[in-house]
C-alpha cells in the first residue's frame, strides 16, 4: 500500500461511489457493496483530516459514516434524501479543503440537515446477503429446535488475504468455543472470484445471550431470520463439471467462474478431456456439464463430442440423461456451433463468458435452481 | 542499549506513518502491519516493548488481536495501546477488559501518545 494519502483524491472517490450508487437507484442493480465502500471511504477521510488539522469538519464526516454504517449493519435503508445530502457533503468537504476548517456554526448547521433525514428502522425481516443451501437450512431449524438463536456476522476482508488465509481468522476459534457455525459465504474457494469490498458473512447459533456474545465478538453482528415464504434456498447437489480448453487464460478465468457451482475439473486437450471423462464414469461419478472448445490439439472438440455421444449410446444413456455439453465460442465460430449441435452439443456460450451465462445455461438445463 | 522496538497495526498508511514518525523521533525501532493477522504471526514470532493498534481493521479487528495477543506466551505483560475513531465508552470499556494500556481516540496527536505513554514510563 502506498504511503501517500490524497484528501482530494478520496474526496473525488468518494463523489464517484455516490455517483455510482445513485445509478443503481435507477438501474436495480444490487448496491451492498458500494455502501460498504462508501462507509470505508468516509472512514478513511475521518481520520485523514484530524492530520491535516482539518478537525473542525470530523463530526459532519462522522455523521455521514455513521448513516450509512447503519445501511450496511440492516439498521436502516438508503432514502434520496441521504444520497443528496451525500452530495452536499462532498461540496462541503470540498470547501474545507480550499478554504480550511469550517466554523462550529458551519458544522452545525450540516450536521442538522443529517438529523432531519433521520435512518428509516430496518424492517424485520433481514436480508441475508447469501443464499444458504438446504443442509444449512436443516441446521438451522435444528439449533432452533435446540433453543439457540442464529446471528448474522459480517467482517470486512482485505483485498490480500488469500484462500489459505481465510480459515486461519481467530474468529473461527472465537466461534466453535462460543456455539457452532451455520453457513458461511464466501468459501475460501470463492475468495478469489469475489470483486469490490470483500464481506465475510457467518450464520452461526448459540445459545449464549447478545450480551454474552458481545463480549468475544467483536464485528457487528445481529439476529438473523429466515423470512416466513423461505430464503433464496436452493435443494441445490453442487454441479460436476469438465472444462476441456487448452487456453489458459480461458482455463482460469473458467474455474473462477465455475466455482460457486460445484467441483470443477480441467483438461487442456480432448484426449485428456476424454480420459477424464471415462475415468469420472467408472468411478460412478460423470460430469453433470461439460464446456467444450471446439480447436484443440491432440483430440478437437468435434471428436469428442462425437466420441462421448457414440459412448453414451453404447450405454444406453439417452436424451435427457445424456450429460450436458456446450461449445465455449467465439462470434464469429457460429459455422463451427452448427455443426457442433449438429453433432449433438446442447448449447453454446459465446464470449466473453460471465457467470451469469453459465448460470442461465445451468438453469436451462435444469443444473441449477431458480433464484 | 538497545533500541526499544514497537509494532504498529493499522490499515491506513497515513496512520503509521504518523505514529512512525514519532516512535523514531523518541529512538524507538518499528516494525508496521497493515492487517491484523500479518501483525498478530509477527508479534508472536518478534520481540516488542509496546504495540500501538488501530481497532478497525479488516481480517482481524483491533480487539480480536488483543484478545489473541495477550493470550501469547510469555508476551502478555508487553503494553498494548488501542487506536480508534469510536469514542463510545462500550468499546473503551471492552478494550480495557480485554487488558488495552491505553485507549486513544483519533485524531490523534502527538500529545494524546505522550499522555497515553506516560504511566507506562517508555518515553
């Protein structure tokens, strides 16, 4: 991390989060995550200004932390109001940084445009932030059953901490002597596909009091409800998947992507590819989903598929039971995609491939629940 | 005589740059960590006469390395000043419970570190 810290620099992040976020007003899109950033930059000028003998504008900066703390806590939702006001504290920032400290009266008469907007009450039920699988859900019906109560704890974590970093956090051990640990997202295998501010979430019962917890938990933590039509569950059997590519980069940029479906293994040319796939078959554990890139040495992808739907005849496996196989293309490939589904592909993807792509293709071929 | 060696935990550079600027003023050695759990496997494998910790952290707050810190080895006597924006007394409270030395709330300056050292008697 650098060592130079810019007021200005912040101030102009700061207004492009606010910016970013006002968009997501209008587009739907899911904000969790620049609220997070919003509060950490707010953060981050807090403490900057008290060095710049700036101090006379922290409780204005405090204000606007703590408003949308809360917002990130589920202690209160975004109104306009507090986005225009997030607005107005940039000007007002920005005035402090050109002209200096603003007078006790100047603060105050800000900080009592905060007061007005108020923090609208979370409403009960708490949005969990994760889906949770059915197996979960079982564990948390049964430490209901067994008078504990479930809590939501989220924890910030750095852009650095690695996969084998993740479960080494004290908090682990803080909560296997405290209760047990429900659901977590992200798994250490997801952290690397995660973008933005990275959150841990934690389901975790005990039947230890608030009071009790507080003293050894030291994130923020709340209840946590299931709402009463049920959560985004999912009876969900992670996807088997085979991802035959002999590009890297694609390779890699796949397994990131994969990763929240299920167990992914890699092959970097259709005779690895098939061998893998006869090995998984003996084993009594095929692949749900195949990706397939059609150019590849040794064994091309036309091959083997040709050669995987002749074995599935020999086996008596048909139509739907057949494993699901798409071609990873290109736009402008769709000759090589003819002939793909000609010779019995299910579906292609064209590029550039995104998770949500896959989940679509998931769904439609009844891999993946509906959310 | 040796130097005196301090650890300072805080994500914010500008923050240990400023507390680093005064330690090395007073002859102090220092050694920084940006992240909690790097700053907790260094301060169980390194010597230190004092800590100087931020509680907001990411990965490892400044209360959960103070509870961890003291429960190391033959180091819970080593002196642990607390940092924080949050004036609430809850989290003093807390961080005194937990064996803090000192609690300074930010901004701080150099005088709020002189006052916080003084009843420890390492400046």
């Amino acid at each position: 991390m650098s060592d130079t810290f810019s007021l200005q620099e912040a101030l102009d992040n700061l207004e492009s989060a606010l910016l970013a976020l006002e968009k997501t007003l209008h587009t739907g899109a899911p904000a969790g995550e620049l609220v997070h950033q919003i509060f950490r930059l707010a953060h981050s000028l807090k403490g900057a200004v008290g060095l710049e003998n700036l101090g006379g504008c922290i409780p204005v900066l405090h204000a606007f932390e703590s408003a949308f703390d809360h917002i990130r806590k589920g202690q209160g939702t975004l109104v306009p109001g507090l986005l225009d006001q997030g607005f107005k504290t940039v000007d007002f920032m920005n005035g402090v940084l050109s002209s200096g400290n603003p007078s006790e009266a100047q603060a105050q008469e800000f900080l009592a445009q905060f007061s007005a907007l108020g923090v609208p009450q979370a409403p009960k039920v708490l949005d969990l932030g994760m889906d949770i699988s059915r197996e979960e859900r079982t564990h948390w019906d049964r430490a209901l059953a067994q008078g504990m109560k479930v809590w939501k704890i989220e924890k910030t974590l750095s852009a650095g901490l690695t996969a084998a970093q993740l479960p080494k956090l004290p908090i682990w051990a803080t909560l296997g002597e405290l209760g047990v640990v429900i659901a977590q997202h992200p798994q250490a295998h997801q952290l690397e596909s995660l973008t933005g501010e990275r959150l841990l979430r934690i389901l975790f019962a005990s039947t230890l009091t608030r009071q009790q917890l507080e003293e050894e938990i030291f994130d923020p933590f709340m209840e946590a409800h299931l709402p009463p039509q049920g959560p985004v569950s999912r009876d969900q059997k992670p996807v088997k998947i085979l991802v035959v590519e002999d590009e890297f980069s694609t390779q890699v940029l796949l397994k990131k992507l994969l990763a929240d479906f299920g167990p992914v293994e890699v092959a970097g040319d259709g005779l690895t590819g098939w061998e893998k796939f006869l090995e998984a078959q003996k084993a009594g554990q095929g692949f749900d989903f195949i990706i397939l890139d059609m150019m590849m040495p040794k064994k091309n992808g036309a091959e083997f598929l040709a050669d995987l739907r002749a074995w599935e005849e020999s086996q008596g496996i048909l139509g739907l039971d057949r494993c699901k196989i798409v071609i990873n293309s290109a736009v402008g490939e769709m000759d090589v995609v003819k002939k793909a589904f000609v010779d019995q592909a299910d579906g292609y993807l064209v590029k550039p491939l995104t998770q949500e792509k896959i989940r679509k293709a998931l769904v439609r071929f009844q891999l993946w629940g509906q959310v | 005589m040796a130097k005196k060696r301090i650890l300072i935990l805080d994500d914010m550079a500008m923050n240990r740059s400023f507390i680093k600027v005064f330690f090395v003023s007073h002859g102090f050695e220092t050694v920084t960590a940006e992240d909690g759990l790097v700053g907790l496997e260094t301060f169980q494998k390194e010597t230190f006469d004092l800590v100087f910790s931020d509680i907001e952290m990411p990965n490892l707050t400044g209360l959960e390395f103070l509870k961890a810190a003291k429960k190391v080895p033959g180091k819970g006597h080593i002196p642990i000043v607390m940092l924080s924006s949050l004036a609430d007394e809850a989290t003093k409270t807390r961080a005194q419970t937990l064996g803090a030395a000192a609690y300074i709330v930010k901004p701080f300056t150099e005088e709020k570190i002189q006052e916080a050292l003084k009843p420890l008697g390492l400046l």
